[in-house]
C-alpha cells in the first residue's frame, strides 16, 4: 500500500492508473478509521481496480469554537486498517499542501446545505464541498464513497457533483451501528461510561419513530420519494407530531441536550408537512460536549437496538 503526502506525487501516480485504464474508487476520511469507514473501503475495493483513501482533518470545516486540535488521529493504526481492506494508496496531506497562506477560493451551495447542520455549523458544508472538490480534482476517481450516517452531506455532495458536472459517481454506503443501536462515529470515543450509555436515546427514538411510520402504512413499497410524496401509501402523518414525539422521548434521558429533530425530503433537504417515502428523518443531540447525529429514510429496515 502506497502512503503519499504531496499532491505532485498522487497526480503522477493517478495518471499511471488512469493510463493503464484502472477504476479508481476514492474514500474521503478525516482518520480515525472504525467498522463505518471500512465498509467503504470494502465497497470500493469491490467495485473498482484502485482504491484511494484520504486521510485529512480538514480545517476549513471545523468553526473557531469547534473541535479541531483535539479531533482523534491515530495515522499508524489507520494505515494497517487500511491496507487489512486491500486499499492501494493513502492520500495523507498536511494542511498546508492541501490549502496555501494565501488560499482564498472556495465552493459554496445554497439551499441543500443551509437546514439541518448547515443551520448550526454554517462553515462546515463549505469546507466539506472546497476539500472534496480538491480531492477529486487530485485523485480522478470514477466513485466516490460516503456513508449515509452523514445523511445531509451525503446530499450536499451529490447536488455538488450534478450541479458541476463532476465525471463520477457518488456512492452512499449504509450506517454502521454498535451492538445496541449507536451508529459508528469517530467522536464517540469523546463519550464517558455514562454519557455512552445516555447515548442509546438517539437510536432507540429513531426505531420507535420508524415503527410508528410504518404501523401508519408509510414506506412500505410503491411510494415516490419527493416533498409531494405522490404514490405513497398511508400518506397523511404529520411531521410536526411527529418531530414531537422524538423531542419528547430524547428528553426522557436528562443528558440529552437536543439541536434539532427535523424531517426533510431526501434529495432536497427542505421540509416537508406529512411523510412519505424517501424522506430523511434526522436528528442531532449533544450528549455532554458532544454532538452526535443520526438518521433514517421512511422505508429503511428498522434499526437495530440491542440491549
């Protein structure tokens, strides 16, 4: 497995690959590797002859108050992960390869990027969007893998990709969850015993969601994702009620501090006033000082909670 650190030498070798006609397959991550990453890595490694993986913890995503410096890295220990998976090459720049003194050009969206948690980390999406346009713009892949945890980025992403014309596919890989529930995120090692144990309020909330949709006969076959919800059966279950159920549930566990409990159409990220198909139930929680999101699509297998 090859480890690059400088964008020159990724270009040359990339253009050895794209010569010899290879598939590139390219997983963006910001280090810190678990059973979530992995899944990506294993996908691609099926899907395609290369597969890049990026190790970056991006600056420009991170907001001054925000936790940047003690953000966990463990590059050693990624490396053998990654090369356990079959990854031929990681991409592992330092921040000032990757973004001069004097960088003043960025990628920005509106509209899919400005709810959820564009509303309350407004740098992030940008910062997201300028990194991944770099990358791609290094690495020439035919797909691109994310995970759907990260439910929102996942469609500000592929909005990016269709609105600039980016050659490549973007492939959303499902969540990876913990024995009971809690969805794989790097900034659950912040979590202490018991913060870890309040933490099982997310996913439980949301399984509960997904059986009350589903006894209302939502998601069950032949509905059309959109805002409209045209086809869906059982149409009619209010995202208010809805959204104040999960409130009410997440506040029986007094460590919850909620950020927001949205629904929202599943490409457009807009609102949206009864559920159907295809839409994104989501949520962010802070569990002391740290913030965990999770989410499903009206129609997935129900998550599950292990006790």
């Amino acid at each position: 497995m090859l480890i690059v650190k400088t964008i020159a030498e990724a270009r040359r070798i990339v253009w050895r690959w794209k010569a010899e006609e290879r598939t590139i397959g390219l997983c963006p991550t910001m280090g810190y590797l678990h059973e979530g990453h992995l899944s990506l890595m294993q996908a691609s490694v099926r899907d395609n002859d290369i597969t890049v993986a990026s190790i970056f913890v991006n600056p420009m995503q991170f907001a001054p108050n925000e936790d940047l410096t003690k953000y966990p890295r463990d590059f050693e220990r990624d490396c053998k992960m990654l090369e356990k998976e079959g990854v031929d090459m990681v991409f592992a720049p330092e921040p000032s390869e990757m973004y001069r003194d004097d960088f003043c050009t960025f990628v920005d969206m509106t509209v899919v990027s400005e709810g959820l948690c564009g509303r309350s980390r407004p740098v992030m999406f940008r910062g997201v969007c300028t990194v991944l346009t770099k990358l791609i713009n290094i690495i020439y892949p035919n797909r691109m893998y994310m995970g759907k945890k990260d439910a929102q980025q996942l469609a500000v992403v592929r909005r990016m990709v269709r609105d600039l014309n980016f050659n490549l596919k973007v492939v959303g890989c499902p969540t990876v969850r913990e024995s009971d529930g809690l969805a794989k995120s790097s900034r659950n090692t912040y979590l202490s015993p018991e913060q870890r144990q309040a933490s099982r309020i997310l996913s439980r909330t949301l399984r509960h969601a997904q059986e009350t949709i589903a006894a209302a006969g939502i998601g069950q076959g032949g509905g059309e994702a959109g805002a409209d919800g045209a086809g869906s059966a059982g149409a009619g279950l209010s995202s208010a009620d809805m959204i104040a159920r999960m409130e009410e549930e997440l506040r029986t566990e007094p460590m919850a501090d909620i950020d927001y409990v949205e629904i929202v159409d599943g490409l457009s990220m807009q609102p949206v006033q009864t559920l159907h198909e295809g839409d994104l139930v989501a949520m962010a929680v802070r569990i002391g000082d740290t913030r965990l999101i999770d989410n499903f699509i009206v129609g997935d297998p129900l998550i599950e909670i292990g006790e």
